[in-house]
C-alpha cells in the first residue's frame, strides 16, 4: 500500500528534528510559498535564516511575521518577534515604535469583525505608555512542566505570558491548592511588586512558554513619567487578591474562574474598625462574610456571660455561613480584633447564587457541619475546665 506523500511542512520539520537547516529552511519556503499566512512557519524560517548566518534576510521576515502578528492584534506574540529582531541588530530601536503605532491603529479601527484581543495591563495603556513599556521589557523561555516561579522566593518582576499556558498554585492551611490557569495574554507577579519583592504563588508551565518580564526598577521608572500605569496595575492586583481568597476558601473553590467572578460580582466590600462588634448570638442570618484582610474573633459566651473563644480567623476564611445555610439565627458573636477588610455577602445574593451553582448548598453545609462540631467540642472542653477550677 502506498503511503501519501509528505507535505512540506512536514518535510521540513523532519529536516529540523535532524539538524539539516539548508534543507529544512528549502522545504519551509516552498510550504510559505502556498500558505503564506502560516506565520509559525514563517517564523521558522526567519530563526533559520538567523542561523545559517543569513541575517538580513532573517531581520526582513521578522518584521514581516511581527507585523502581520500586530495587524491580527497578537501583540505579545508580535513583542516577542520584534526582541529577537533586536537580538541581531540592537540599533533597530524605532521597530517598537512602529509596532505600538500599528497595533493602537488597528485597535481604533471601528470597521474590524472582531475586537482585538483583551490583554491585561498592555490594552489599558496609550500609545506613549505602551511604547515605553515595550523598550523595557525582557523575552524569557520556560520548556513544559517547569517553574516560572515558586512561592516565597524573591521575585518582584512583572511577567506577561505572550506564548503557553501556566497553573497558578498557592499554599493555604498545609495544601496546595490550584488557583486558575493563565493564558496568552495574562501576567502575573504584582504581588511581589505592591507588597514585599516575594512570589505568593508558583506559577508551573503546562506547556513550552515565552514571558516578557519586565522588573520592578524599570517599571518604577516608567511610572515616574507615566502615572497611569500605576493605576491599571493596582486595579489588576485588587483584582487578583479578591480571585485568590475565593480560589483558596473551601466554600468557593470548587468552582470555576468564570463561576467565581459571578460570584465575586455579588460581594461588597465593607471596612471595619478594629474591636468592633458584626453580629451577636441571636442576630437574623442576614450575610456571610470572607476576610479579605485582618482577624476575627468567633466566640459565645457562657452563663455567666464570660466569652468563650471558638476561634481566631484570619485572611482567606470564612464565617457567619451557618445561619445563612441553615435559616437559623446566629449562634455566635464575631468581633474584629483590628481594623479589617471584609467581603460581604447578603442572604439573597447567596440564595440566588445557590439556584445557579447548587453545589454550593452542599459544600456550604458540609463546612458548616464540621464548624458546629468544632463548635462543640470547645464549649464542651470549657465547661470541664471550669468544673475542675478550684471553688474560691
């Protein structure tokens, strides 16, 4: 039986898994010739022509794929182009520049059939800002399965994924718990930039993947001429602490990216002073609450009206879900011990919520099952110490 023949395409990576670049570089140019827009292949044969030491050449079909990449509105994967272009010839400085103007153009161009696609950060910015940002930045390669980033090193760069695809993972409470995926377009790293110059996440690749990083000094410089860019920046961190408290509270990380913007639509965000009083035993069931910052203290009081200390929470958890699981009135009292940053859920948002994601009843009361037990246990072993307290 005779086999069908090969396609150029295939011929010529055939000829680049046994290093005949005069040969692949052939049969790539002949597969351009009949699918000229084929930019991944042309983008071969650009790295080829750099490599047989055809430099110029190189350069011209470089610009072309990066430009045909800014026209289409890829421009991550058109930065990258226009960095190994900068590469070979370092004085080629005005190709960002004319980069952003072709992109900030076809981004205006109301007649497109589709919008470009959103990239976080970069489609925020003017043109000025873009082009600054630009000459700024550094292209890095992670092959699969490696570590972009692990949390806790030092880190305080700023990274955009321009090619692959990563999982973001972060230690809560003694496990690693998946967070969400990142695509094209997606950067990460603004926590080390606004806290503490540390990753709080590891960021592992499921596939090869190509950053551009841009570190913490270089961004502080363009801020200084550009203070708009803070701003995106910080809109883009509030969002991603919010997106990790509800990656990591048992409630809501079953669900979904997608599932849990809903659902982080319908919070607010309420500020309370330290050692003040949200609600006391006997209160109608009216919210649940998720620390976005500072302590909680849970607690009930004993006959006598001493407090008895259920627990001491902190950012990422949960409390006050009981009464609203279960309808019932609030079984305990929830006290800030300094000022504190909560997510404030209502009743009938959560009701609503529930009709949508009924898994979310489930987990609800499974957690609340085990907090009541818990619950017990505690104001069971406080009334045994105080029997064994010497009468006085």
């Amino acid at each position: 039986m005779n086999k069908e023949p090969m396609s150029y395409k295939e011929e010529a990576l055939l000829f680049l898994s046994r290093r005949e670049w005069k040969k692949a570089m052939d049969s790539f140019q002949k597969h351009i010739d009949q699918e000229p827009d084929d930019l991944r292949s042309r983008l071969k044969m650009a790295e080829l022509l750099e490599r047989l030491g055809r430099k110029k050449e190189a350069i011209a079909e470089y610009r072309q794929v990066a430009e045909a990449y800014a026209r289409e509105g890829f421009l991550l994967q058109a930065i990258s182009v226009n960095k190994m272009i900068l590469r070979i010839d370092p004085l080629l400085k005005e190709i960002n520049e004319q980069l952003t103007q072709l992109y900030m153009a076809r981004a205006r161009d109301t007649q497109l059939s589709r919008p470009l696609p959103h990239i976080p950060l970069l489609s925020d910015l003017k043109e000025e800002e873009l082009q600054t940002l630009l000459s700024r930045v550094q292209c890095r390669t992670f092959p699969k399965g490696s570590f972009l980033c692990r949390e806790g090193e030092p880190g305080d760069s700023l990274m955009v994924i321009c090619q692959g695809q990563v999982g973001v993972y972060k230690h809560f409470e003694g496990k690693e718990r998946w967070i969400r995926n990142l695509r094209e377009g997606d950067c990460f790293g603004e926590f080390g930039f606004f806290l503490d110059r540390k990753r709080h996440a590891s960021v592992k690749g499921l596939m090869e993947c190509e950053t551009i990083e841009i570190t913490r000094n270089e961004l502080e410089e363009i801020i200084k001429n550009h203070p708009r860019v803070l701003e995106v920046l910080e809109d883009l961190f509030k969002k991603r602490v919010l997106d990790n408290l509800f990656a990591i509270s048992p409630l809501f990380s079953p669900l979904s990216g997608l599932d849990r913007d809903e659902v982080l639509r319908r919070f607010r965000v309420l500020n309370i002073p330290g050692e003040t009083l949200i609600f006391k035993g006997g209160d109608p069931p009216d919210s649940l609450y998720l620390i976005k910052s500072g302590e909680v203290n849970i607690f009930t009081q004993d006959r006598h009206k001493k407090r008895v200390i259920l627990g001491t929470l902190g950012s990422g958890h949960l409390f006050g879900e009981i009464g609203v699981l279960l309808n019932r009135p609030r079984m305990a009292f929830a006290e800030t011990t300094h000022p504190t940053e909560l997510l404030e859920l209502s009743k009938g948002d959560f009701d609503d919520l529930v009709q949508k994601f009924p898994q979310l009843q489930s987990i609800g009361k499974e957690i609340s099952s085990k907090r009541l037990i818990r619950m017990k246990e505690t104001l069971s072993k406080g009334l045994i110490d105080r029997e064994k307290e010497p009468m006085v």
